[in-house]
C-alpha cells in the first residue's frame, strides 16, 4: 500500500483551514444566542444564519479532504491550485454569503450581497470538478 505525501502547499492550505475552525466554533456560541432568542432576528435571518454556519463546517471539512485528494491526482499548475483551493474558498465565500446578505434590523430577504452566495457556488463546483476529473484521470 501506498503511503499519500502531502505537499509543501497542500500542508500550508490546511494548516490555515483548521484555523478557521475556531470562527465556526464561535458561529455555534452565537448560533446558541440565536436559538434562545437572545438575538433578535427575522425567521428570513435564523434560516440564513443556520445555513451559513452549516456550509461553513461542510464545506471545510471537505476542503480539507480535497487538499488529500489534490495531491494524489496528476494536475499542474492553475488545474491543481483549483482542485486545492476551490472548496475552502467556496467555504469562505458561501458561509460569508449567507451572512451577509442577511444583514441589517429586520431583514426578510437578501440584499445585495447575496452575489457571494453565488461566486461561492461557482468557486465549489470549479473545486469539486477539477478534483473529479483530476482523480479519474490520474
């Protein structure tokens, strides 16, 4: 059996990716506050709340996994920086999204910055499918 060697790059990203678990960790302390009513929101803002807390753990988890199997494919150059580097963007930017386009005193539907949500999604499934194609094709 082969043993898998994590690159150089791929050992950076995941160093930093588990440092942002301590921001999700504080996302569950304040989704606490929420569900006991001691931060006044919408429903419109709950909901967008517990998905953008969700997509955060997910999504990093699987960046973080993608960053094992990125290594183990045969892609170069800004394929294999995609295949990296996809997910936990994605993770960043969807979790942000929902966020964002949720803020302000009594919001019932997103503002503007629902874009991110959208940039997010484009920058998971570009991630997802280079990894794909990357791992069949290795």
């Amino acid at each position: 059996m082969e043993t898998l060697a994590l690159s150089t790059e791929s050992r950076m990203i995941a160093g930093a990716v588990l440092l942002t678990i301590v921001t999700i960790e504080f996302g569950g302390w304040f989704m606490t506050r929420i569900a006991r009513g001691g931060v006044p929101m919408t429903d419109f803002q709950r909901s967008f709340a517990r998905a953008g807390h969700g997509h955060a753990g997910v999504l990093v988890l699987l960046g973080l996994i993608g960053l094992l199997y990125a290594d183990a494919t045969g892609l170069t150059g800004v394929l294999l920086w995609t295949a990296r580097l996809g997910v936990p963007v994605a993770a960043i930017l969807m979790s942000g999204g929902f966020f964002a386009a949720s803020a302000g005193r009594g919001a019932t539907a997103p503002n503007r910055f629902v874009w991110m949500l959208w940039i997010g999604a484009l920058s998971l499934a570009a991630g997802v499918l280079t990894l794909g194609v990357g791992l069949l094709t290795a």
